[in-house]
C-alpha cells in the first residue's frame, strides 16, 4: 500500500493553521491524529497534496470545564483525553461511555474528538452522544468564524459543511441538568476494536417523576446521525415504569434507514435500534432518578 | 536460570526480541540493490486469458523485470510430491484462472510504488467462463470443469472402514442423522507472508521466506526452476505465526527466485493483510452428514459419516485433510463399526489448506454436537454419555492407528469437577437466564507418519556441537514459527546435557546449514520428532562425555555418569567429575582435535498410517446470551487436557489460549464472506476475528500421562484444544438460549434469527442437503 506524495507543514500558531488552509484549499486536508486520515490516504480513498497537522498548535487540546458554560473540547482534544477526565466522568458519563466505545486504548491515546466528527463516518461513535447533549461546533476560517448545531455539521457520509478553508475549532457542550441522565450504548459482534453496526445515544429530564424532555440520536443506522425527534417527543409526559418505556424504540426503529452490508443486515440493524434505544432510556433514566429532584422538585430550565 | 528445565516455565527464548521489535522478519530484510515485486492477480472467478500485454509495464522507468505464465518452466507443483497427478499449481497462469486473486504476472521495480503502477498498466482480457462456488454446483451434472484431468470436480475421495456396519446400526436402539456445515476462515497470522530471493553467480538460489516448511520450500522451488534441491538454500527469518497457511511452496517465492536468477538482482515480495484475506489459504468449508447409532444405555454402536470438502480452485493440502477429517470423525470414542468416505471438490474460490487442527475442527464440530444432541435425546449427560464410550489407553481404529497413552476419562471428570457441571447443567435449556454452559472435545496426532512429500531423508534431524568453552550448539531444520519449539527444542537440550539454557544457542530453519530434513512445522509434529532427534545427538554427546570421566576416576562399570549442573559426574559418587566444559575438552583431546558433535534422527516406522500418538482433552464453555441482540458473550472456558508429560507449562498455557481465541472465532464470529467468488471482508475491519478484549477468563489443567513416543513424555498440545472450543461453545449457546447450532459461525444475527423462529436467515434448511459422492467420472 502506497501513499500519494504529498508536502506535510507543522504549523505552531492557528493563525499559520488557517493562512495554510486559505492557501491550499481543497487541496489541504488537516491532520489530527491521523487516524482516519492515514488510512483513507493509504487505501487511495483520499490524496491531498498538502498535509497539515495541527499537533504543534499549542491550546487546541485543551478540555474545560465549568458548572455554568458546560465542556468546551479544543479540537485537539483526544478520545482518551474524554474518557479520563473526572469532570467528564462524573457529569457526562454518556460521554464517556462513547468514548470507551471508540477504538482501543492505542488508538484513542491518537484519536481526537472533532476527527471522529470531521471523519463523517455514519457509524461514528462520538457523534450520537454529543449531538443528543446539544453540543455546538465552532467552525473557524480566515473569513472568520460561525458556530452551528452539531447536528448540522454532517451532510452524508464522510460529508460535512465544513469549507475547504474551516477548521473545526472547539465543540462546546452544555452545562449539566438537573434531573437529567443520557447513555450511550453500542453493538458490534466484537466487545472492542469493531465499527458498531449500531450505536444509540438516549437523554431524558425528568420532573414530577415524568419525562420533561428527552433526546434519542442514532449511528450507523442513516447517512448521518439519525435524530429522532418524534419519537423522543413522544416519550414527553410519560412516566418511567420499572421497566421503563418498554416500546419506546420501536418508533425510532422504523424511522430510520439502515442499509444491509457484510456487518449486519438492515433488518437486524433496525430490531437492534429498538432494543438499545429502551436499554439506553432505561440507563438513561436510572441516572436521572439518581438526582433527588427528578421525583419532586420541577428540574431548572429545560431548553438545550 | 536453572540447569533442569523441563518442566519449568521457561521464557520463549525469542521472545525478548519479538516484544522490543529486535526480531528479524523476512520483510524486516533488505540487500542492496534488491527490487520489490508485486502481483498481479485475477479479478475474475474463471476466465481464459485471451490476451496479455506486458508491454507498457515493462516500459515504464523504474520496471527491472514482468513475468508472466509463459516465461516460467510449466512445471507444476504442490505439498502430494508421493502423488503427482494431485500436483495442479502454477506459479503464474497459463491461460487460464481459477479464482478471483489467482497470480497472473509478476513485477520487479526499483521500489514498491513502481511495481504497482506497472500492475496497472498490464493489459489483460479475460474470457470469461461459467464459475462454481459451492459444493453442489460443482457436483452438478454439466458443472463448469475446472481442471481438465478431473471431469467431475472431485479430486480427491478417501475411505475408511471397520466393523459391520449394518450390524451396529441394526443392534443400535436409537439411531440419528445429521449434517453440519462449516465455513472458511482465515489463519490471520500476523505477519503476512513475504519472500526475499538472492541468485549467485552460478543461478543458485537463497531464498529467506516466511515459511512453516523451509525443506518442502526447497524442493519444490528447485523443481519449478529446473535446479537440483541443493542449488536452492531457504532460510527462515523469524515467522509471525503460519497455523498451516505457510507450509507450501507459493507463487512469490518462484517468481522471486526467477527474477533473482533474471536480473542478477536481490527481489523482494511482501503480500498485504487484503491480500492474505481475499486470496490467502483458508480452513476448509464442508458439509458433514453423520450417522450415528446408540443403544438405550448410551453405549455407541456405529457411525457413517460422508464429508464434502469444498478445496477451492487447487488441492493444496485437500488430499490430506480428506483423510484427517475421516481419521478424525472416528477419535474419542470407541465405535464398533465406523465408516468414512469424503471427496474434496474443487470449486472457482481461493484454494483452502491446512488449517491448526486439520480436519478435526469440522470432523469433531460435528462429532460433540451430534454427541451432545443424542445425550439430549436419551436423557443421559453429556460427560457420562462420554465416558462411557470414551477411548482408553491401548484402542484402536483397526488398520489405521493404535492410542497409546491417553487420559481422556480423566479429562472428563476433571473438568466436570473444575467447571462445576453437574450441578450448573442441571439447569434444562434456556432457563438459566441467558447462562449457559457446554461440553467439546478433542483428540488430536502429535505429528504424522505420513510421507505425502516422498521425503528420502529423516522426518528430523539435530546436529549438537559441544564446545570447551562450556556452551553447545545446537543445529536443527525444525522451524519455529512462533509456538516456542526452539524453546523446547534447547530445553530439552539443556536438560539432557545438565547445562543452562544460556550454554545453548541455536541454529534452524535453514537448508543449507542444519542437518537434513526435516518436513517443517504441521501437525504438531516438532516437539516430538525434533525433540527425540535432539534427545538422540545430547546422548551422543553425553556418552562421549561419560566415557571421559569414567576413565578419569577409574569409574566401576556399573556405576551411572549423570550430567547435571554443568557437571560429568558419577551419580553414585558425585565428587568423582569434572565441569562439563572439562570433560568436552578432554573428549576432544582424546580425540586428537576431533570436535565433540552428536547428531541424531527421529522417522517414525510401524506407527500405522496416522501418528505416534494422540493428545486428548475435554473443554467446558460457560456463555452468556443475550436474548434480545443474540450476542454471546464467552464467560469462561474450563481445559482438562492430556498433552503427555508438560515440558514448559507457560508454553502449553499459551498454547491453550491461542486455540480458545481461534475456536472462538470459529465459533462465532469469524468467517469468509464470499460473494460471486470475490471475498466481501478482507480486511480486519470486516474479518472478525476476537482480540485480547473478548478472550474470556481460561482455566486449563493438565493431565500428565507418560508416553514413551514422546521426548520426557510429551505429546502435542499447540492444536488439539482448538477443535474442542467451537462445539462446547455451541453446547454452551444451547443450554443458554434453547437453539441448537449445526452450523458455524453462531453470529449474533443468526442466533437471533432462530430464537426468533425465523430459519432463513439462520440457514437451517440444510437437512435435506446431500454428502452422497457422486460415481466418479471417467478422467481425462
Ligand atoms: C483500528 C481503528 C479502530 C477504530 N475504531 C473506531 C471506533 O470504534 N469508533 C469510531 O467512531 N471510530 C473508530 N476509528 C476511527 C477513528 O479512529 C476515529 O474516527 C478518530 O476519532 C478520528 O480522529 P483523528 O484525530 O485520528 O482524525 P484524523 O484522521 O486526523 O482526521 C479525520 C478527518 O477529519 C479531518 N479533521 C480532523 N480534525 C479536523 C479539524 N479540527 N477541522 C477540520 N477537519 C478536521 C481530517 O482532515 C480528516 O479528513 C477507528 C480507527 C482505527 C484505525
């Protein structure tokens, strides 16, 4: 396996990052760490000719946390940087658990957060979490700078809005809520190192013990993240059973559109969506009820 | 270190250099000047090759050599020297390919890149002609012929009979028939393969290759390019893993030995993990049908089994496995009446070959299962049911083999003991809440006696030189390919001479410098055959060195001269001796300068037509089934196992847990995924093989016999275990979920599928498949 020839520059400043991308264009391809990116170039899936590895730029690694602006993840910042982190263990553990789901310890020791997202891989496993805990993306260029939903990042697969001179600066997710639990949950033949054939994040707000609002978002079942918003609207006012929610993912299970490859067949695919969906509510909700309030008080504001 | 190693878990001796990247591997080797090949290879299942154009590859700068089928001598070979007319492979095509990845020409260029643009500018129509990819279609009246001396696709049928039959099954009170099916999966060894060839002056070759078999390497390279096998030297660098899949001579190794000779040039080819997936050797698919008799107290009363194997495109090593698979179906228990016929097929797929456990994973998948089905059926437990027909030592499968040694009783209550059985599978199926726990096992040879290659030299050889200084050397063909034989080999070595393992260094693997032969490594032969040859020069060695000391102290004649220490002393009166380099000195000495060197053989003769003797073993899955995704999770896997006398528990262990991985794989997730002959998941991606993530926790006892064939005792161990795992596991998914497999593998989808009711997709409808081999057809 050969790679394209192709001129690698190590800027130290963003500043330098972006001149580059002004430069090159569509020609440019940014490095984080590699581990999408090497691959596709080997297997002559892409071939820039410039190559720009944001490794040397000091401060895009850098992870946040603060009670009232929520996580801020520098572009930079590496899956196993998540999946370590106390402040990310003890108030976005679904993000953690996406995180574990990704990879093995060699690779997300590389792996960055926004390659996993800037990859557009369908069946991303960073991806589901993220988009049903609200985050945003800021997306830099020498033009300036626009921040989006990160739903909206994807376009299909391996496809996103980014222009051939934005960077995906930081991804901001929001403070932690009240009353509130998400889980991520994954399937693949394989307990480590596999693609999921199907990955299922779900968040609920609970108040007065019902649901006040909840999230489900799918990967690996659509072109890009499969948000369904019917049918977590659906689970609106409905109250947690001992098993919670027994049919609650047999909506978002026709909903979606899986194809059938050598992985899993689409039909699988879609029985699998609804079983995870009710285990990742099920966990969901357990972390939920482990706040005192979701039982009694109303929780505090309910919007993203 | 201690001087007595046997039995001690002695680290592997490579094993420092594997793990800091030290080791040499073939493409670790570079000589200057050398060119880098490449190959280019059918993408069309069956074809005629109406034109070839080599033209403008051969033009473009860089290009130091383009070979096509024409250019090499039409001889052809292949692993059956004993039977020519199964010899059916040539390097490059000849007008003709078999399957998607058949090697049509060969490149050489100034580098890697090079070599592979030229591919792309190789012109090449294919004629297209009608492919088979399964069993039956190649059986069909008026299937497509894939090789013209063999009309009817069936290359190869083996029997095997004894007893009345018709008598048993008549005597028999309860009688069933089943068939199991079993796929293709890859030997996935680490390091693909990869070849490096130097020609001299006169045309002579050395060729440093990723070989099992360096001898049968150099046989047949020799044979292919007209040279005599001494005009050939393989050299074996370090190997990562073969599990059968490299003990053939292969297309790389003569297309980079004729452009070698061609250009004067060193020429390097290193395949790709693609390539080794789409076009690489594979574990023979079949289809068994097994039928058994019991009378009502479980007492076996006969078997008839039929197998198809499916070989792909070219024999390979097919001849033997139809004979294994046949030898195999009749292990473990004592059958009164048992026949045996199978046929290997040829089909346009990537050939299969040997495979760790050769016949016997799919002889014993369907072996237990149908065992454990019958216990099912006739309210007995399945261990109980096993015991009573199991073999002891001394049976025999008429005309073919005799047990020696075996603990396979032992085995058995061992592991019910360790596993808890009795009590946990009192449980009936699909109670215990996903839980569940199973029962596979095995019996597996410890080398073959078979002489397929037509070798006119020993099966092995060892060479030691005892020098003054204190240390040996040791010379062997024997080749370790990662299962630690070089290990054991300078163990049993030490042990022998009473020196350190320190004393030992070692050569192997290379035709020209170790003693003649040695057939490689297959069959887990190496420990026993290379042990004993090893064992019979340190005695050599030590003889001479006793006859120094006996005259040194005027020893008694009765009195015994041990080695031990690093010392030739009386073993009566230990303060009679001298330093073992001493003693080599004074031998030598003595000897007028004559070094001190033994050399030994080990041919085994008289041992009937399969091996000197069987391991045996008994395995217990525990599972967790997940109703609702049908995933199985494999909890723990008990191993009672009779590998003869433990030379190095850390390397029986390892081997242990490399055929639970292996089974695993086999039993639940890995396979080929053919598609109109083109392999869908060739790659690691896609090719789901388990990691060190999903092994489950492994407790494995040994229960030691004595055998007298063995080196210390030994027998084998590195491949019997594999073929217990997958129908203990398929046991295991049983007793969780209810769902009887007889098909491999159990992927999460087709579980699901069949708790679920829906047969389709678990591909159950095959009981009405046939084994029947059809009348052969008169040969061209
Ligand atoms: C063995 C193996 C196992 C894997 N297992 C998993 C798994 O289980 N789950 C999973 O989801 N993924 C898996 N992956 C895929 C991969 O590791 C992840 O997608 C990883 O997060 C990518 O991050 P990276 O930093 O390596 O990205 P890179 O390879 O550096 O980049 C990926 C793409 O994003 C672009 N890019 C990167 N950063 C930016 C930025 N800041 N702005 C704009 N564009 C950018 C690059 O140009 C490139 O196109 C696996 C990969 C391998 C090799």
């Amino acid at each position: 396996m050969s790679l394209c020839k192709f001129a690698y520059h190590g800027p130290e400043t963003l500043d330098e990052v972006l001149a580059l991308l002004a430069e090159h264009g569509p020609a440019a391809r940014v490095m984080a760490g590699g581990t999408d990116l090497v691959v596709k170039m080997s297997r002559g899936q892409v071939a820039p000719a410039v190559v720009i590895g944001l490794k040397r730029v000091p401060g895009l690694g850098d992870l946040r946390f603060d009670p009232v602006h929520g996580l801020e993840l520098g572009c930079m910042t590496r899956v196993s940087d998540v999946l370590e982190h106390p402040a990310v263990a003890a108030h976005y553990p679904a993000l953690a658990e996406a995180a574990q789901a990704t990879a093995t310890v060699q690779i997300r020791n590389m792996a960055t957060i926004a390659g996993n997202l800037c990859n557009a891989s369908p069946c991303a496993d960073n991806a589901p979490t993220l988009i049903a805990r609200g985050a945003s993306v800021e997306l830099r260029s020498p033009r300036g700078s626009r921040t989006l939903p990160l739903a909206e990042l994807f376009r299909g697969p391996g496809q996103t809005v980014l222009a051939p001179d934005e960077l995906l600066l930081c991804i901001t997710v929001p403070p932690p809520r009240a009353a509130t639990g998400f889980a991520y949950l994954s399937l693949s033949q394989r307990s480590a190192v596999d693609v999921s054939a199907v990955g299922v994040a779900a968040g609920l707000t609970l108040a007065d013990g019902r649901v006040a609002e909840a999230r489900i978002v799918l990967g690996a079942v659509a072109p890009t993240p499969f948000v369904a918003t019917a049918a977590a609207d659906a689970l609106r006012g409905q109250r947690p059973a001992d098993e919670a929610f027994p049919a609650a993912g047999d909506a978002p299970a026709e909903a979606c559109s899986p194809l059938g490859d050598v992985r899993a067949s689409a039909g699988y695919r879609r029985k699998m969506v609804a079983v995870l969906v009710r285990r990742a509510l099920e966990r969901a909700t357990a972390r939920a009820l482990a706040d005192g309030r979701a039982r009694t008080a109303r929780p505090a504001e309910v919007t993203p | 270190m201690t001087s007595r190693p046997i039995g001690k878990d002695v680290p592997r001796v490579d094993g420092w250099a594997k793990a800091t990247g030290a080791a040499l591997y073939t493409d670790d080797l570079s000589l200057p000047g050398m060119l880098h090949g490449a190959l280019l290879r059918s993408p069309v299942p069956h074809a005629r090759i109406a034109h070839l154009d080599t033209r403008r590859a051969a033009a473009l700068p860089g290009v130091k050599a383009v070979v096509v089928g024409s250019d090499l001598p039409a001889v052809k070979y292949g692993n059956w020297r004993l039977v020519p007319t199964t010899q059916d492979e040539l390097a490059l095509a000849r007008g003709r390919v078999r399957f998607v990845g058949d090697e049509v020409a060969a490149v050489a260029a100034v580098d890697r890149d090079t070599a592979e643009e030229a591919l792309a500018l190789i012109r090449v129509e294919y004629e297209p002609l009608p492919a088979v990819f399964d069993l039956d279609a190649a059986m069909a009246a008026g299937a497509p012929v894939l090789h013209e001396a063999t009309p009817d696709n069936v290359s190869v049928t083996r029997k095997i009979a004894f007893g009345d039959l018709e008598a048993g099954f008549g005597a028999s009170d309860y009688v069933r028939e089943d068939t199991f099916t079993v796929q293709a999966v890859s030997h996935a060894y680490l390091e693909p393969c990869a070849t490096l060839a130097q020609a001299d002056d006169l045309g002579r070759i050395t060729l440093w290759t990723s070989t099992q078999t360096p001898y049968i390497v150099q046989c047949l390279l020799a044979s292919t390019l007209g040279l005599r096998e001494n005009e050939v030297r393989v050299v074996k660098p370090a190997v990562g893993g073969g599990f059968g899949g490299k003990m053939e001579l292969r297309p790389w190794d003569v297309c980079a030995a004729f452009i070698a000779r061609r250009t004067g040039k060193p020429v390097k080819f290193a395949l790709s993990r693609e390539e080794e997936l789409a076009t690489g050797r594979r574990r023979h698919p079949m289809r068994l049908r097994s039928r058994v008799g019991f009378k009502r107290d479980g007492t076996l009363m006969a078997k008839d089994l039929q197998v198809l194997l499916e070989g792909g495109a070219y024999n390979s090593m097919g001849p033997t496995a139809t004979f294994l698979v046949g030898n195999f179906g009749a292990m473990l228990y004592r059958y009164p009446a048992y026949r045996y016929a199978g046929a290997h097929v040829y089909t346009n797929h990537a050939p299969a070959g040997a495979m760790r456990g050769f016949g016997a994973p799919q002889a014993l998948f369907a072996t237990e299962t149908q065992m454990n089905m019958a216990a099912e059926a006739l309210g007995i437990d399945p261990i109980e049911l096993r015991l009573k027909n199991a073999m002891r030592p001394g049976d025999e499968i008429p005309d073919v083999a005799t047990v020696g040694t075996c603990g396979f009783a032992e085995c058995l209550e061992r592991v019910a003991e360790m596993s808890g059985w009795r009590e946990k599978r009192r449980r009936g199926p699909g109670t215990g809440g996903g839980k569940g726990l199973g029962i596979g096992c095995y019996s597996f040879i410890t080398g073959g006696v078979f002489n397929w290659f037509n070798t006119p030299y020993p099966f092995s050889a060892a060479e030691v030189r005892a020098y003054a200084d204190g240390t040996v050397h040791l010379l062997t063909m024997a080749s370790d390919i990662g299962q630690g034989s070089d290990t054991v080999l300078q163990q049993i070595l030490a042990e022998e001479l009473g020196i350190r393992m320190q004393d030992v260094q070692m050569t192997a693997g290379d035709t020209a410098m170790t003693p003649k032969g040695d057939l490689g490594t297959w069959g887990s032969r190496v420990t026993l055959m290379a042990g004993n040859a090893v064992l019979e020069a340190a005695r050599q060695v030590k003889e001479e060195l006793a006859r120094m000391v006996s005259l040194r102290f005027d020893l008694n004649v009765v009195q015994e001269v041990e080695l031990k220490d690093g010392m030739v002393r009386s073993k009566f009166r230990p303060d009679r001796g001298i330093p073992f380099a001493e003693a080599v000195a004074m031998a030598q000495k003595a000897n007028r300068g004559k070094p001190v060197v033994g050399r030994g053989t080990y041919t085994p003769r008289d041992m009937g037509l399969v091996t000197p003797t069987f391991s045996f073993g008994a395995q217990v899955a525990e599972v967790d089934v997940d109703r609702e995704t049908g995933v199985t999770r494999v909890t723990k896997v008990y191993t009672a196992h009779d590998c003869g006398t433990v030379l190095n528990p850390m390397a029986v262990d390892g081997q242990v847990h490399g055929c639970i991985q292996m089974g695993m794989g086999y039993a639940l997730s890995e396979e080929l995924v053919m598609r109109d002959g083109k392999t869908v998941n060739a790659s690691f991606l896609d090719y789901k093989m388990p990691g060190a993530l999903d092994m489950p926790e492994c407790e494995a006892v040994c229960v030691e016999t004595h055998d007298p064939r063995g080196p210390f005792g030994a027998k084998e161990t590195g491949e019997g275990p594999i073929s217990a795992t997958a129908p203990a596991i398929a046991d295991a998914v049983w007793h969780a979920s209810g769902y009887r497999a007889t098909g491999l593998p159990i992927t999460a989808e087709k579980l699901l599928a069949a708790l679920d009711g829906d047969d389709s997709i678990a591909g159950e409808r095959r009981a009405e498949a046939s084994c029947a081999i059809p009348d052969p057809r008169p040969r061209g």
